[in-house]
C-alpha cells in the first residue's frame, strides 16, 4: 500500500511523464515541419533526436531517483500522451 507522503511524488512524477511527452513529441514535430525547408535535413534529424532522446533519459533518471514506481509513473504519462496524440 502507498503512504499518503508517496502519492504527491508518484503524482509529480506522472506530471513530469506528461512533461516529457510533450517535450519530446512537440521536438519531434517541429523537426518534421522543419525538414522540408533545411539544407541538411540529415544533420538537422539527428541533432533533434539526440537532443530529445538526451534531455527525455536525463529526465526519466532524475524524476526516478533511484525508486522503480516513480520511473513506472513517469512512464505511464509519457505513453500517455503518445497515445493521445496519435488517437488525435
């Protein structure tokens, strides 16, 4: 059973998941936007996916910290809003 003191982190660490969502599919569609009007898009696809893919695990491990429930929440938000966005 949770603790009343652990539901606001295991709350906080699914706001932080949908964060990260955000985040990372917002960067993800704005790279798609952009490709079409860049001279490199190669260039431009990587540097986006290393940037996003870098701050979201950054993000998951320091919303972790070192509990698995939290690291599972933050998860859950993110798919989330994956699965959001692509019901839209």
């Amino acid at each position: 059973m949770i603790a009343a003191g652990e539901s606001l982190p295991l709350g906080m660490a699914l706001l932080a998941g949908v964060g990260l969502g955000l985040f990372y599919f917002g960067g993800l569609w704005l790279t798609v936007q952009q490709l079409l009007t860049t001279r490199r898009p190669v260039t431009l696809l990587l540097v986006s996916y290393g940037g996003r893919i870098g701050v979201t695990l950054l993000g998951f491990y320091l919303v972790a910290g070192g509990h698995w429930e939290r690291l599972l929440v933050c998860l859950l938000g993110f798919l989330m809003i994956k699965g959001l966005l692509l019901w839209n």
